[in-house]
C-alpha cells in the first residue's frame, strides 16, 4: 500500500484524513472550514507589485489586498524556476526532497512536460479533498500531462482547467487548453490568430467554480501565467501604458516578438491584478468573502525573457538576481494573505517561510493532520497573531547550470554554493540585504554550520544528482 492508498483507507465517514502514528497533532482549530484560495503568478518579481515599492505599474487591488491583510517580506518561493517550484507549493517539501527538482523539459514526454509527479506523493489537494473540500486548479499546472500519474485530476483536484505541459504555457493565444482530460479546441487562434486571450478563459473558468462551490468549502489553486513570456496583452490593457517608456523591440525568437516589450509587461501585470480585483468582487457579493482566505505569491523571481527588462522595472526589489539564480532575487517572492476578521489588517512579517509552508497551514485550516516526513511549518501562527514556531534552516538546490548550486537562509546567513565543491560564499542579510559583501572569512563557525547542513538537507536522486566542478 502507497502513502495515498494509506490516506484514504484510514478516512473517516467525515471525509478527514487520520494518519495515525504517522501524523503530527491538528494545532487549529475552526468552527467552519474556511474556502481556501491561493493565486500563483509566473515569474513575477518581489519588486513588481505597488505595496513591494513598485512605481511604473499600477496593481491597486493587489495593494487593497495587502492593506486588508498581512503584506510578507521573508518568503520564498520552493525554487527559481516553475516546475519545482510548484511541487514544493503541492507536497510540502524543499528541493532537497522534492519528486521534481528541475524543469525537466527535454523529458520523455517531450519538450515542457516536465517530469510527473507519482501515485506515493500526497498533495495538498488531495489532503485539502479528503476533508471534504471541492478542489478546483486552473491555469499552468507543470507536474504531468494527460496520460501520466502527474494530471490534476490523479492529485486530488476534482476540476482542472488550463495548461497541462508548461511548455504550451508560454502561449497566451493557444490552439487549446486542457479540461480535466478532455482537450478544449480553440481553433479562433489557428494560424498565428489572436483571438481568445487564455489568461481571461482562465480567470472566468475559475471565478464559475467559487459560483459553484459558494455552499460548500472549497480549495482553489489559481496558476496565473502572467507575466511569463511570451510578452503579449490585448490592446485594451496595452493601451494604459502605450507611450509611457521608451521601448526596445524584441524580435521574435523561442518568443513572440514583441515592439513595446515594457508596456507589454507592465499592462500584463495590471490586467492580473484588475481580475484579483474580480475575484474579491465575487466573494463579497456571494457573502463569503469573511469565509475565505486568499494568499497571493509567485512562483520565482522575474525573468529576462522575451524582452522583459526587469532592471528597468526594479522588479527584484533591491535584492540581487533574477530567475534562475539562488540569491534574493531569484527566490524571495511577495506574499500576502488577506482573511477579514482573522488577519489583521495593514500588518506585516518579517517571518522567513517559504512555499512547503503551504501544506501544513492549509492542513490547519481543514482540521486536517498533517503529514510526518515534510519540510513545511504552517505559518497560519503567524498570520493571527500568535506564536510562531520558525526553520532551523531554509534550503534550495537548482540544477539546470552545469554544476549544481545550493542555498541556505540560515537565522539572518544566506548561504550560496555554484557547486558542491565550491566555494560557499556567506552573506548577512539584516545588514547586506543586497548580497554584496561576501563575509565568509569572517565568520568560520557560520561556514560549519552551514557545510554540514549542506551536506544533511538532501535526498540523492536519480535524474539529479549532484553535479561538481571537474
């Protein structure tokens, strides 16, 4: 019997899931299970949203979120690309642990499918439906297509709607999306037509599953695609930012060519943040919207790609590094949490906690037990105001440079590594911020703690090893 099999054979009539011996002690506790709603953007930066210090790109509704909720300033994403990223978010573990820990594109299942994620991985949607949740993802999934374990539809979610390989992803005008397992032909985008903008399919498809499920508790996993490349809007949000930068065309390339790549980008963003702004329009005319907390994060720092200037838009923050790199930049993500009644407004933390934490704070709020074996704390401590229990340490590996780098937020230390018989270079982040000041000579006590941590926080695995200087 799998770790799944084992989950539902020791459900209750109620639908909870007890897993014994192999469960810690529930540390929530609700009248009423509040409808859990977590909205993913694709590789939008620390920086690019205006309550982050953003000041070229308007996202009022996002900024109304963090002024109605909790704005946090030490979270990170599970890694600096998509597809792991994404299964430290569903599985509640760090890249060291994780079943996907690259995005594997060239793959057996061909370029963008990523590799799968297996029948034994429980997922927070999965654990979410067996306490009775209606379990709804639309938009990029990335941890298996149609015919492999990996499909929503096989990891707990009862409704799927969007991309299945992330590949496909990168199109904003596709020949088709994905529901559950049934391909939705869209043949008005057939030979390079613009017609039906996936993104707007997307947010209604996800705005009639809270309609339909306003009666019962429901988990929503809204995977934004935007504002990954391709860099392409409809002319209504294109036109807010037409003329306000001076622009460098991109040629198309592996993307859509684009001849004003910044207002592309910034009308990008503000369109995700006027359908958040739907969304919360919705829960309040259904009168559930004090039954509801939302979490908005993104999966990775901004990228480069397609014509994106991301030092134009500072929308790292003041943090170094893009997409695909371990520093600040590259995986410290905005969040917020907004839950009236329950979140205090216009509060902020400075707790380090990172996307595994997902896992175990929705298993709080579903009265659900969590999990043995995962990386995750939940951080719903944090956000009411009581006592937090924090990491002994943060870790990441990344895996698509030719020798593998690692990282590890330590108390205030980062640690970064560009192979396993690197160099470790230490920074000190409540006075380098920045990570400018390499200081590992100074501190030699820091570099033992951090090497034997190193060496203890990862499992081997078979199509990632470790990869060294030669």
């Amino acid at each position: 019997m799998n770790r799944r099999q084992f989950i539902r054979a020791t459900s209750t009539a109620a639908g909870s899931a007890i897993l014994g011996s192999c469960a810690r002690q529930r540390l929530y506790e609700t009248p009423k299970k509040p409808n859990i709603i977590y909205i993913l953007a694709d590789d939008l930066g620390y920086g690019d949203l205006g309550c982050y210090g953003q000041t070229k790109i308007r996202t009022p509704h996002l900024d109304q979120m963090a002024a109605e909720g909790m704005r946090f300033t030490n979270h990170y994403s599970g890694s600096t690309v998509c597809a792991p990223s994404r299964c430290c978010l569903m599985t509640g573990l760090h890249t060291g642990h994780t079943r996907v820990r690259g995005n594997y594109e060239s793959g057996p299942h061909g370029f963008g499918a990523c590799l799968e994620l297996r029948p034994e991985d429980v997922t927070v949607a999965e654990l979410l439906q067996q306490g009775g949740y209606k379990t709804g993802a639309f938009g990029k999934w990335s941890l298996g297509i149609e015919k492999t374990t990996g499909a929503p539809w096989k990891q707990g979610f009862d409704q799927f709607f969007g991309y299945l390989n992330q590949g496909n992803a990168h199109r904003y005008y596709p020949d088709f999306l994905w529901e559950n397992d049934q391909k939705v032909e869209l043949p008005e985008n057939l030979d390079g037509q613009q017609s039906t903008y996936s993104h707007d399919l997307i947010i209604d498809r996800a705005l009639d599953f809270i309609q339909q499920n306003k009666t019962q508790p429901f988990f929503l996993y809204l995977a934004i695609a935007i504002p990954h490349a391709d860099l392409l809007v409809p002319d209504d949000s294109l036109q807010e930012y037409l003329g306000q930068f001076e622009e460098t065309p991109y040629k198309e390339k592996f993307y859509k060519g684009q001849s004003t790549p910044k207002a592309a980008f910034a009308g990008m963003i503000t369109r995700m943040d006027r359908d958040v702004g739907r969304l919360f329009a919705l829960l309040k005319s259904l009168s559930i919207d004090e039954d509801t907390i939302v979490i908005f994060s993104s999966d990775n720092g901004p990228h480069k790609e397609g014509g994106a200037d991301p030092d134009f838009f500072q929308s790292a923050g003041s943090f170094r590094g893009y997409k695909r790199d371990l520093y600040e930049g590259g995986i410290r993500v905005p969040m917020i949490a907004r839950w009236p009644g329950r979140i205090q407004p216009g509060q902020t933390s400075d707790h380090p906690s990172a996307f595994w934490d997902f896992l175990p704070m929705a298993c709080e709020l579903a009265n659900q037990s969590i999990p043995d074996g995962i990386d995750g704390i939940s951080i719903l401590p944090s956000m009411t105001g009581k006592s937090q229990k924090k990491h002994d340490y943060l870790y990441w590996e990344f895996h698509e440079n030719s020798t593998t780098s690692q990282a590890i937020r330590y108390q205030n230390w980062k640690g970064v590594r560009h192979a396993p018989n690197g160099p470790l270079e230490l920074y000190d982040l409540k006075t380098d911020h920045g990570e400018e000041r390499n200081v590992v000579d100074k501190h030699p006590e820091v570099y033992k703690q951090l090497t034997a941590i190193f060496d203890s926080a990862r499992t081997d695995h078979e199509l990632w090893p470790l990869k060294y200087y030669k």
